[in-house]
C-alpha cells in the first residue's frame, strides 16, 4: 500500500486487513511525502505485522510500489490502496485460487464501488485471461486494488517508474502475452469512489496513449492501436463536455453492474466493524 495524504481513509484500510481470516500476511505501507497525519494514523496501530516506510518527498506509485515489492518478503504480494478496503476473506481467497492454480500469475477479483453515503455498483471484471486480454489496446477489466500475485511475477514485471497515471494499464500491456490472469467472481474489496478530476482523467488517458505507443513501436500490430490512440483521444473530448455539463459522473454510474442483496449486507456489516462513519445502502 502507497499512500499519499490519505489521513480520512488509511485507518479504515489497515483495519480491513487486520481482519482478514488469513492471518499470516505482512502489510507494507510506504508514506509518499505525505503532509498530513497519514504516516502518525498507520504509526499509531499496534501490530507488528504492519510495516511503514517514510518518505520525505512524493516519488509516485508505481515507485513506491516497486519499492513495496523490492523489500517484501512474502510468496505473494496483494495491492491494495490507502482509500480503499478489504472483505475478510479477500486474502484466504486469492491465495487458495493461486496456491490451486500454479499456471496463474496474477488473480483478481469482483470490487464493489461506494461513496461516503451509499454502495452505487460493482466494477466489471473479466473472469479469464482471455476476457482479460480480450482487447488489451482498449484496456483491461481488471481493477488494479484487486491484484493478488506472485512475488517472482511482480519482481520480473515492475512498474514503470516515470508514469503518473495508468501505472497497471501499462503493466498489463506490457505482459499480458506472456503471462496469465484470471479473477474470482466474488467481491472482496470495497473500491472507493472519488471526486472527479478532469485534469487526473485525461492525464490518464494521455499516458495511457503513450504506452500504446511504445508497444506499437515494440512489437508492430499499428493499425489496432492507431485506432485505440482515436478511441481514447475521442473519450477526452466526451469527459471535457460531459464532465462540464455534469453528465459524466452519471455516465459512469451506468457501467457500473448492480450489486446483489448479499453483498449489500456483507457490506453493511463491514462497515460497522470498521466503523465507517455513516452508513451505506
């Protein structure tokens, strides 16, 4: 876990982990230059498990990352961000489908999407590697705070450092040819809705066409991606008109799939042993 001034949220994160079934993990959160109280919140949590490393300076997540994976010292390696949380069982999981299924690199798995007030949906989520890779010039239905994998994997496969935004897009680009995902069905982490941010959006969007880029020019396929490059370049003009009429969030709201009554409850229950303040629907 990265975090970066995430005081209202990465009390609530740690102690999702702290109660998962699987007891034997190792969490390792790396402070990005935080300015607020975020680093003395993790200090604070008695528990021995729990790892903090502070930096004095912000250097990104995918560095941080890298950093994470670089002093862990486990045979797998979760992510998981510092506004987000975890279902109990989220660890047990993940690891049972990996210990189960050695061909598999890198495991997801369903995440619900909530706001301070309410639970508004599911993400989607290719199951398989083929779903997953299904059109990886377009992007991959595979939420980055889900990833469970093994260490050697993350280890041969770093992050790129010099990216600001679409850090795992760019990753999976890079690897989804010679490697194998697959995702479980079941939620297991509770994904946090933020604000939007035209200028993070198209940021990403621009990074992402960068990528595209670099990949074109490494192994050939042109003309799929020239066309990925028009797709994306096209969604930028529609978050700058629909975010500036107020559309956009409801756009997104749209793509979301429902989330049935059982994780509804499952959820509400979280919450309360996490003491989230107010209550979600």
């Amino acid at each position: 876990m990265s975090m970066r001034n995430n005081a209202a949220t990465v009390g609530a994160a740690v102690r999702s982990v702290q109660l998962q079934t699987l007891r034997d993990w190792e969490l390792i959160v790396i402070d990005d230059g935080s300015s607020d109280a975020s680093a003395s919140i993790v200090e604070g949590i008695a528990d021995a498990r729990i790892r903090l490393i502070r930096e004095s300076s912000s250097a990104g997540l995918a560095t941080r990352l890298n950093q994470a994976v670089a002093v862990s010292r486990g045979g797998f390696i979760a992510r998981m961000d510092a506004d987000d949380v975890c279902f109990p069982e989220r660890l047990a999981r993940q690891i049972e489908r990996l210990q189960q299924e050695p061909q598999l690199d890198l495991l997801g798995c369903g995440a619900a999407v909530f706001t301070e007030t309410e639970l508004i949906g599911r993400l989607p989520i290719g199951l398989t590697h083929e779903e997953i890779s299904a059109q990886p010039f377009r992007g991959f239905p595979f939420p980055h705070p889900t990833w469970c994998g093994r260490a050697a994997w993350f280890r041969d496969n770093p992050y790129d450092g010099a990216l600001m935004k679409t850090q795992d897009q760019d990753l999976l680009l890079r690897t989804f040819s010679r490697s194998r995902f697959a995702a479980l069905e079941d939620i297991l982490i509770g994904y946090r809705w933020d604000a939007m941010n035209l200028r993070k959006m198209l940021l990403g969007r621009r990074t992402f066409v960068t990528s595209l880029w670099r990949h074109a020019r490494r192994s050939g396929p042109l003309l799929p991606v020239l066309g990925a490059i028009a797709a994306q370049g096209i969604k930028g003009i529609v978050d700058v008109v629909t975010i500036g009429l107020g559309l956009n969030r409801m756009a997104q709201r749209k793509r979301l799939l429902p989330v049935p009554p059982s994780v509804a409850q499952r959820w509400q229950e979280l919450r309360q042993r996490l003491g989230l303040n107010k209550a979600a629907t």
